[in-house]
C-alpha cells in the first residue's frame, strides 16, 4: 500500500469526526484525536480497548460521543481488505 493511499484512506476515516470542528474543538485537536484513533484501528481491538478506557476516565460525555463517531462513522471508511493492509504496512516485526 503507497503512502498516498493511505493518506487518501484516512482523510476519510478522519472525515466524520472533522465536523468537531465545526462545533467549535480546534483543528489541531481533531487532528491530532483523528491520529490517534487510526492508531488504534490499525493497532487491534486491545488498542482501541485501551484507548477507550483511558478516554472513558478523562471524560465519559466525551467518551459517548467519540465512541459513536469512531464506531458508526469512522471505523467503517475502512474496509477489512485496507485495513489488513495497513497492518501489513505497519506491522514492525514485518521488514
């Protein structure tokens, strides 16, 4: 997988929680919560667990919302093929 399909593949991922920004969070912000989120797609279940966990006990208003975006809208920009693709380009252990 090149590198600009993967930019084009999380431009869309990223896309539903862009509209954050238009209710007023900063775009670095999403940004740098969109980064975050493909990490943990791309990273597993165990991943996404955590990542959850650690936003549930920092805000759990937060924590719905970010949970129903990333679940409904977000995770299913990205199909099981291109995901186990992005894995196999990420996978360190795969050199």
């Amino acid at each position: 997988m090149q590198q600009e399909e993967v930019q084009a593949v999380f431009v869309r991922f990223a896309a539903p929680l862009m509209s954050l920004v238009a209710l007023g969070a900063s775009q670095e912000a999403a940004n740098e919560l969109a980064r975050n989120l493909w990490l943990a797609l791309i990273g597993g279940e165990d991943v996404e667990r955590q990542l959850f966990d650690a936003m549930r006990e920092s805000s759990s208003e937060l924590y719905d919302v970010l949970e129903r975006c990333y679940t409904e809208q977000m995770k299913p920009q990205v199909s099981d093929e291109v995901l186990a693709a992005l894995r196999a380009r990420y996978d360190p252990t795969n050199t």
